[in-house]
C-alpha cells in the first residue's frame, strides 16, 4: 500500500516529510487539502490532526502527524531498505549527536526563522501586511543563533560531521528565507554556515523537492 501524506506543497513541515521520502527513496502519494477550512474542519480534527495542521502521514493504516515525528518513524521503519542514505545512524553516540542537533533546531533556530518565512514569504503570498517589528526582531535573533551556528560548524560540512535528519530538518524555512525572501546576507558573512548551506541544499533529493512541487 502507498504511503499517504496529507499537507499542502509549500508548507515548509510538508516539505521535510516529502525530502525524508526521496532520500529514503520510498513511493508515495500527497494529498492536499482543500484549503485552511478542510484542515479546521470538525471531520479533518477528528481524524488526522486534533489541531488542524499538516502534514498527516498514513502507511498502510498506521496514522501518524507532526514532521519530526513522522521523520523518525520513516527512519526507524524504512532506513537501508532502498537507499544507502543514513540519517539517523545506529551508533548510540552517534545518533544522540543528531538528536542534540534536532534540539537544537527546534528550540534555537527553528522560532526566529519561522518567523521570518511567515512574514516575508506567506504573508506576502496571501497578502497580508508584513509587520516589520516582527521581521527586524526574528532577524536580529536569527542572526544571534548563526553566530553560534558559525562556531560549531567549523571544520565541519554538516552539524555531526555526515549528513543527517538534523541538517534536513533545517532546509525548507532557510531556503525560503534565502532563496525566496533573498535574505542572503545571512550567509555571506559566516562563511561555514554558508558551505554548510550550499552542501545540504545542493543534495539531489531536495532539488527534485523543489523542482516537484515548484518551491517558491
């Protein structure tokens, strides 16, 4: 049975689930929703996410959301089956790096960037004002947090040494923030964020990722 993902092409969470997929080299099959009300809907909180977000992923009935959730799951289940990529490795030490690192996106990197992206790209795609207070302040704590990035990337490609979840996790709020918003001057002053940036961003399954579902 094909795997099911429930989310909407330029939602940055639905993004990461779709580039696990490519690199874990698994088939499946989106489905977006009809638009913001189908999510809120009495049926859609019933029955895919009790607080009305994406994505959803449903593997031969076995329902699960959240991305980084969903991430692991695909990981644990599907790691080595049809692809050599590792992204979360078996060496205990190893993986509880790229658990450090997954932490320190979410708690670090991944608010004030979020933040941003929402102002600078979805807001401006749907219209509504951007509010600069809320932009100026994101960037000055985005650029706090690559200054530390800046630091703990030096002499290194990606944030354990190889490629994994931690640094995938980071790709679709950057590169709608650097490609998209043109924020650019985030990378050209911190030379290892910005190698680090062009080694994750230039993998083939991501480009396929932006290619497919027009990432703009």
């Amino acid at each position: 049975m094909t795997i099911k993902i429930y989310g909407f092409s330029a939602s940055s969470n639905s993004l990461v689930v779709f580039h696990v997929l490519k690199e874990l080299g698994l088939p499946y099959e989106v489905i977006q929703p009809a638009g913001l009300e189908e999510i809120k809907s009495s049926d859609y909180l019933a029955t895919k996410h009790p607080f009305g977000k994406v994505p959803v992923l449903n593997d031969d009935g076995f329902q699960i959301y959240e991305c980084r959730a969903i991430a692991r799951y695909l990981i644990n289940k599907y790691q080595g089956t049809k692809t050599s990529t590792i992204l979360i490795p078996s060496d205990v030490h190893k993986a509880a790096l790229v658990e450090q690192f997954i932490s320190v996106d979410t708690s670090y990197y991944n608010p004030p960037i979020s933040k941003l992206t929402v102002q600078l790209v979805y807001f401006k795609r749907i219209g509504n004002e951007v509010d600069l207070k809320i932009v100026n302040e994101a960037r000055e704590e985005l650029e706090k947090v690559l200054d530390v990035y800046e630091k703990l990337l030096e002499g290194k490609d990606y944030l354990t040494g190889e490629f994994t979840l931690a640094d995938l996790l980071h790709i679709p709020y950057t590169y709608y923030a650097i490609n998209v918003a043109g924020e650019v001057d985030l990378l050209n002053k911190r030379p290892n964020v910005s190698r680090w940036w062009k080694n994750i961003s230039e993998r083939e399954c991501w480009k396929n990722v932006v290619t497919e579902y027009s990432v703009k």
